[in-house]
C-alpha cells in the first residue's frame, strides 16, 4: 500500500545529471582571483610581454596559497568534527578528503541473474566446507563432556519498551536505506517521529512473545558483494565479501533486545574483562593505546616481544545455533521468554543476493549469526566466552573457556574486539627459544580450542611478530610453527 501511495504521489522522473568534482572548500574570493588569473594569461599570451608572464606567474602563486590555505581550513573542521568517532572520521577521510571512489567490478557471468546465483552457491558452499573441515577435526578430538559450569544469574523476560526508549532507539540507529522496506531511508528519517508509537507496539509483542516475526527472517540480508581488496582479482569470487543490509524494524528489534540484554551482562559481571567491543568508554582507540603501552614498556626494559594476531575464517559464519542457544542458557542464565526469544531469531533465517537489481534464489542460514544486524557481535562473544569442563582422551586435564583462559594459561597478556584477538608477552634474549616454544605451544592450544567450539583459526591470515628495539639486535629466529 506504502508503495502505491508513493508511486502515485511522487513517480519515477529521469533527469540527466552533470557530475562535477566535489570542491566544498571553493568560495567566491578564490574564484575572484582566478578570474583574474585567467585575465592576465590572455593579456600574456596576447602580446608576449616579459612583465606579463611575470605578472601572471605572481597571480598563479595567489591562487594557488588560497586553494590550500581554503583546503586546509576545510579539512582541519572536518577531522575535527568527528575526532570523537573513529568510524566516521575514517569514512569521512576516504570520502571527503582522498575522494575514493570505488567501481564494483564483478566475475564474468551472462547475465546479473546468473552472477547472482554464483555468489550465492559461493557463499552458501564456503560455509559448508569449513564447516564439514571443523566437524571432521572435532570427531577426531575425541572429546566428551564431564561437566558444565551452571550461571547463578537469570534473565527470563524482557521489560516492555516506551515511546521515549524507542526514540532513543532510534536516535543510536544509522537508518540506511534498505531495498526492503516499506519507505526509504530519507524518508523515514524525517518522518519516524510520527511511527514511534507503531514501532513500540510491534518491538513489545516481539518481546513479550519471544517471536520475531517471520516476515523479519524472510530474505532477511540484501547482500551486495564488495571486493575485500582495492586491487584484488575481481575475477576469483574468495576476493569477495557479502555485506548485509536488514530492514530497519528489524534493527530495531534487535537494537531494544541488546540494550536490555547488554545491561544484564554488566549488572551481573558476565563480560570478558578485557573484551573491549560494546563496552562503554571501551573502544579500539583503549585497545590500541593498551597494547601499544605494554609493548614500548616492555621494549624499555631491554626485552623482545612476540605479538601474536589471530586470523579466523568467516569467524561469525560458523556459529552452531544449538551450541550458542545451549551456551546462552548453561553460562549466562539466559532463559524463559528470553531464551525462546533468542531461539526464534536465530532459526529459519535465509538471504540472497542483490546485483544491480538482479536477485538470487534464497538460500537457508542453518549456522550463520545473522550478517549485519546489531546482536552479531555480541552472540559471537558469548559463543565464545562460555564456561564447560572437557576430557581429552589425549590429555588428561581441562579446558575452561572463554578462550581468554585458554591464552593467559601460557602466560600471555592480550586484548580482545569482536573477533580481532591479539596476544603478547615480553622476554629476554637469552630465553628465545623457550619464547617461541610458548608461542608455538599457545597457537597450537587455540587452534584446538577454536577447533573443539567448531570455529577455524586461519593460519594464512594469523601473524606472529617479533617486536625488538632497534638499538638492540635481534634475536635469531628463523620461524613459528603455527599448527600442530
């Protein structure tokens, strides 16, 4: 009916449009003198006079300081407006201040309908091979449970939103436009204040039900493929990566789920303590000065430094629903209309994919945390933060996660951010070999580790460096194993 209405309302109208170069900072003084300048090289080129050439020289040399001094100016407001938001500063960097402008360039396919359905046989067949890899390394782990560890907290049901907490809600929201709602994203940001009250009421009796609506779930992601490198081979479809865009209810949803949910997690000290994503006055800028700090101190003290960084392939893609429902409930105390709303969102999800308007066949999520939405990083932590006791028939002792445990039993200091982990430990030159023993034996425990919890530690992404004062040599070390 929406669509109707704005059909009938405001048509469809082609208009040919003249791209210019993005000049913010051009104001009328600069374009004075460059009048000017163009003046004075006719007068120049006219009679071929010495003072003319001069004259003109002087003139390019004004325009030019006005251009940058006016460039400068513009630049300096920008970064500074958004210094406090990393995410923005860098976007508006790329936009604003390198004018980046990136063509989409697809494999070779007879038809948009064609090449959509390749991707999503690509992606869908990717997840399937990791996981069938994971499975296969798990079985032959030989692992049983003996015991689990049982959360003395409980959140069983959500508390009912307001009008004012759903503005609020909104007002943290980024509405994008997404092909899949109703009203595009322009529109509903001038016009949502007039919707709260519908927002409330279809965001309350999701949470009261423990249902999101299947209509939520349906073709839920508009994925458009995007190269992972500027200059990759856009031929190879592994160069791609799949980038979600959900409806705004959706969002929503999810957004008012993670709030309350979020809030019990801190109340009850269920956070990963040096986890630093979604955490207030925690950020990258904490984790980056964090271990820079560590490091430069360590460094001063006349000690080396192996600084490991974890690599997973499609970390949040082969998240098992049944584990993470069995972890939420065993380790966080997640139950009730809570727990039954969780199993909801997570089961009978589905995507396509979307190229120059050209769709794929919907394609089933069996494993997936949904691409793009608000809960997915925050699932992934808790999948991987949860407390079980193991028996290995090779190794007689247990593994307690998170996966954090797992890392300071080796006696690493490290730093957590969604799935980015780095670890670190400081040592002296003389005990090289045993350092890098412990980093071969760590990586070879997480790699058991991310094994046993069905996720893959991809060793071609993970790097291992060794960090040393270059006013000191190096220690010799020829490599690390990074398997086992």
């Amino acid at each position: 009916m929406l669509c109707r209405a704005l059909d009938q309302l405001a048509p469809k109208r082609t208009r040919t449009i003249v791209i210019r170069p993005n000049a913010p900072w051009y104001n009328e003084e600069i374009a004075i003198q460059r009048r000017r300048r163009r003046r004075l090289e006719h007068k120049w080129r006219s009679n071929g006079f010495e003072i003319d050439r001069v004259n003109y020289l002087e003139q390019c040399t004004v325009v030019n300081d006005m251009l940058y001094k006016a460039k400068e100016q513009y630049y300096s407001a920008v970064i500074l407006e958004f210094v406090h938001d990393s995410k923005l500063l860098f976007r508006t960097v790329d936009i604003k201040l390198l004018q980046r402008r990136i063509d989409k360039r697809y494999p070779s396919a007879n038809s948009d309908q064609e090449l959509t359905n390749a991707f999503a046989d690509f992606f869908s067949a990717k997840i399937v091979r990791i996981r069938d890899e994971l499975l296969d390394r798990k079985e032959k782990l030989g692992e049983r449970t003996m015991e689990e560890f049982e959360c003395t907290s409980c959140f069983s049901e959500f508390t009912m939103v307001t009008d004012e907490e759903v503005s609020g809600l909104i007002s943290g929201l980024a509405i994008n436009a997404c092909a899949l709602d109703p009203l595009p994203g322009g529109i509903m940001r001038k016009c949502y204040s007039s919707l709260i009250s519908i927002f409330r009421t279809v965001i309350n009796l999701s949470l009261s039900s423990g249902v999101l609506p299947k209509e939520l779930k349906v073709a839920l992601a508009l994925l458009s493929p995007f190269l992972k490198k500027l200059n990759a081979d856009f031929e190879q479809f592994s160069n791609f990566r799949p980038v979600s865009n959900l409806k705004f209810i959706s969002k929503l949803i999810e957004k008012s789920v993670f709030v309350q949910f979020n809030s019990y997690l801190g109340e009850n000290g269920l956070h990963e303590p040096l986890q630093l994503a979604y955490k207030i006055f925690h950020s990258t800028e904490t984790a980056l000065l964090t271990v820079t700090n560590d490091i430069i101190l360590s460094l001063d003290k006349g000690e080396n430094v192996f600084f490991v960084l974890l690599g997973l392939s499609a970390a949040f893609d082969t998240v098992n629903h049944s584990l993470l429902l069995a972890r939420l409930q065993k380790s966080f105390g997640i139950g009730g209309t809570v727990l039954q709303w969780f199993h909801s969102y997570l089961s009978h999800r589905t995507q396509f994919v979307n190229i120059n308007e050209a769709n794929s066949t919907v394609r089933d999520l069996p494993v997936v945390v949904p691409q793009g939405s608000v809960l997915r990083p925050v699932l992934y932590l808790l999948y991987t933060a949860y407390y079980y006791y193991y028996y290995y028939y090779y190794y007689y002792y247990y593994y307690t996660a998170p996966l954090a445990k797992v890392i300071r039993s080796y006696g690493f200091d490290y730093h957590l951010y969604a799935d980015d982990t780095q670890l670190y430990f400081a040592f002296k030159s003389v005990d090289v070999d045993a350092a890098k023993s412990r980093v071969e034996n760590c990586i070879s425990a997480i790699c058991r580790w991310m094994e046993l919890n069905e996720l893959k530690l991809n060793h071609d992404k993970t790097e291992v460096m060794l960090i040393h004062s270059k006013y000191r040599s190096s220690p010799s070390i020829l490599s690390v194993l990074m398997c086992w």
